[in-house]
C-alpha cells in the first residue's frame, strides 16, 4: 500500500516553509517507517523472534531504570 503526503503550497508562502510542512506531514504518517518495515519479507518466525528480542530489550531497559530510580 502506497501513501502520499500531500501539500499545496499556499500563495505568498515560500518554498522553505512548504517543504517543512511537507517533512512534517511525513513524520507524522510514519510512511518512511512503513516504507522500510516493508523493503524485504520477514518470515513469520524470525518475526515472531523479533518481536519477543525487543520485549526483552523493553523489559530490561525499564528493570534498569526502576532500579536506578530506587538508589539513593
């Protein structure tokens, strides 16, 4: 699925601000992230393995920062 980031440039405005907008309009749709999660084919397992890899690396990351936040 493709998705367009459309914006109309608006008269007196320059081309500078345009492209911010546009670059931002982009950010927001997430369609660079979209477009490189879709740039090869992940087979079902290792999709599932990589899923499991960044809970543990989300689990691990909170541990540390709640035992962090205990010291004093």
């Amino acid at each position: 699925m493709i998705t367009l980031a459309y914006v109309s440039v608006n008269y007196n405005e320059s081309i500078e601000s345009a492209l911010r907008r546009f670059k931002r309009k982009v950010m927001t749709e997430e369609i660079i992230k979209d477009y490189k999660k879709h740039q090869h084919f992940v087979p079902p397992g290792q999709k599932a393995k990589l899923k499991s890899a960044n809970a543990r690396k989300r689990n691990n990351k909170r541990r540390r920062m709640r035992s962090f936040g205990n010291r004093r």
